[in-house]
C-alpha cells in the first residue's frame, strides 16, 4: 500500500475588514478547487482559515515537495489574490511574493508543512493553525509533548516512547540545521528553541524513524526583505500507539505563552487556543490564536474534522490570555510588549528611522 502524505499549505490572500479573518467566497472557491482534483491528484481535502489566513489541507500519495502538489497550492492562491482584489480586500496577494511557479511553493511566501508515512491501524492526526504569529510558536509546544514526562506519561511508562525522539532544528538565519535526541540533548536542545525568533523545530521523530511532527518555517519578512505580514505558521502532529496520545498533544496548550506577532508583527502577545468560531483577530489584530482540526487518516482519507479547542476546558487559559494581552497592551509602544529592536529590522520601523535619518546629530563628550 501506498505511503500517505498530509500537505497543509496556507496563505494570507486578502482579508476583511482589515487583518481580521477570511472571506467566505475565498474559502467556497479554495474549497471546489481542490474537490476538483479529488480522485485524481488528490485523495481528500478540507479548506479553513485561522484568522485572515486560508489554510489547505490535502491527503495524496505523492510525497512531500510534489510540484504538481504545490503548484496546484499556487494556482489557488492565486485565483483567490484575484477575487480578493476584485472585492479589495485588505492585504489581496500578500502572502504571494511571485506570480510565476517555480516547481515549489517554499520561498514563494505560502507556509507549508507536510508529512509522508505508513498508515498504522489507527492513525490520529492533529492539525495545528495560527494567525499573527512566528513559526518559533510551535517550539515550547513540541518540547513539552515530546521531550517533557510531566506533560507526556507515556515517556516513562510506554516502552515505544521511553527511548525519546528526535528534533531537527533548524536556524533561519544562518540556514543550517542540527538534530538533537531527547532525553539525552534535553538541555542543549533547549538552549536553542528558547530563542523562538531565530531557532524553530522543524520536525519530530521517534528513534526507530517513525515521524511524529512536521512544521512550516517560512519566515516571510525575510523573503521579502520588508514587512508582508507576520509567518502564521502551521503544523502537523500524530498520535496514540507508540506516540503521545491525543490528550497529550493537546495538554500543553492549557499554559498561556508569550509569542511574537501581533498588530503589525511588531508585539509581544499571549498564544490563545480557540475552536474554529472564534478565529478572528479583532482585538489589536489579535491576540494571536491558534486552532486544531482532529482527524483520523483512513485511506488517505480526512474522517472528521473535530474542533480540538471547541472545548470548556481551555476557557481557564482563553482567560489568562486575555489577562495577559490587557497587561501587555498597558505597556503601548514599551518593550516587552513591543518587539526588541533586533527584531524590528523587517517591520515597519526602518521606513520610520530613514524619515529622522537627518535630525541625528553627533554627541560631544
């Protein structure tokens, strides 16, 4: 039998009003595109959005970085920049930095994580959506599912897991990357993704091979060299028999975090974990969210989706985070709460230093 593989490719083609959420004709006509190609091209597909971002989620046989995979990503994106620009929607096309396919949609501004594998009896797959924020968002998360026994029991008591995984890292800005093995790189491997902006985990594995986690780390800004928006990243993780189970993959999203985003790309905000309903970034345009769709891959085939945080249990850290974002937004334009300067080199502050260029005058000491 074949391998399957899950591609979920997103883009931010246009939005209303403003950066806060998608429009339903965007997402109808994705959404024909793509069962167009089932039964040929693709096996099954769902199309969604988190925020002002379309997300594509396609199952097929073809392997990770297919062209014809990609480009049929492409020629949806593009189709819908049209319909954006026709309605004006705000931001129409920015996540696409070319109109001309070039065999791989990566460097081409879409964010992308794909994963291929041997269906197991049962095989859940989480899938994880975020808006207003950086591909470093999933790190904390990776580690505690994987690497941390308090969150994951299965890492002391299930002899599939007790071994550890695998992380391969990868640095955006020198462009290399390293694997470290848990539990014996633990802190090596922390000393890393701690530093979100610049280190993110691209993927996890169990150490027989068996893949467990797939991310995107496109980082946009630095494709185009200016501010296009902040990466809205997305991930693929799977679960249960031999992998941490589903309640574990979820559990670590009950912590409030800090992640980098917000209005502009430019803030400091809290990470909140909501169902599908409430995936629209109003407040500030934000605070920064994040969804999960549940399914089981059968066949290749998409059964579900479930809403993972349409769930009462997460409204306690829905409530931190908003205690959270009313803290950090008393600070206006104060670090933390605004980005450190470091970061601000691809947002809009370069356009403000160059106007002010000419009123520095030299100190005399």
């Amino acid at each position: 039998m074949p391998k399957t593989t899950v591609s979920v490719i997103k883009a931010d083609v246009g939005s209303f009003p403003g950066h806060s959420r998608t429009h339903p004709k965007l997402l109808e006509r994705a959404s024909k595109m793509l069962k167009k190609e089932e039964g040929g091209l693709l096996i099954d597909s769902f199309v969604t959005h988190c925020g002002d971002d379309v997300e594509l989620i396609m199952t097929h046989n073809r392997g990770i970085d297919n062209a014809e995979i990609h480009e049929l990503a492409f020629n949806v994106f593009m189709e819908l920049t049209q319909i954006a620009k026709e309605m004006k929607l705000y931001g129409a096309g920015q996540d696409m930095l070319s109109d001309a396919f070039s065999g791989n949609v990566k460097g081409m501004g879409p964010g992308v994580a794909e994963m291929e594998f041997e269906e197991r009896g049962s095989d859940p797959v989480l899938i994880f959506m975020a808006d207003k924020t950086e591909p470093g968002a999933w790190n904390f998360y990776l580690y505690k599912i994987f690497a941390d026994p308090f969150n994951t029991s299965g890492l002391v008591i299930d002899p599939t897991m007790h071994t550890g995984f695998v992380f391969e890292v990868h640095d955006l800005i020198d462009k290399r990357m390293i694997r470290f093995s848990t539990p014996e790189d633990s802190y090596s491997l922390l000393a890393y993704i701690g530093a979100p902006s610049r280190y993110v985990v691209k993927g996890v594995w169990r150490k027989d091979g068996i893949i467990a986690a797939a991310t995107s780390t496109q980082r946009l800004n630095m494709l185009a060299g200016r501010y296009v928006g902040k990466d809205d990243p997305v991930m693929i993780v799977r679960a249960q028999s031999g992998l941490p189970s589903v309640g574990c993959v979820l559990e670590p999203f009950s912590i409030p975090t800090i992640v980098a985003g917000w209005m502009r790309g430019s803030h400091h905000g809290p990470f909140m974990p909501v169902g599908l309903c409430d995936a629209n970034c109003t407040r500030f345009d934000g605070p920064p969210r994040v969804i999960c769709l549940g399914y089981q891959v059968s066949n290749g085939k998409l059964i579900g989706p479930a809403d993972m945080f349409d769930d009462v249990a997460f409204d306690r850290v829905r409530s931190k985070c908003n205690e959270l974002a009313d803290m950090l937004r008393d600070m206006g334009p104060f670090e933390p709460h605004r980005l450190s300067l470091d970061e601000m080199e691809y947002t809009t502050l370069p356009d403000v230093e160059k106007q002010l260029k000419d009123r520095w005058v030299p100190l005399v000491e």
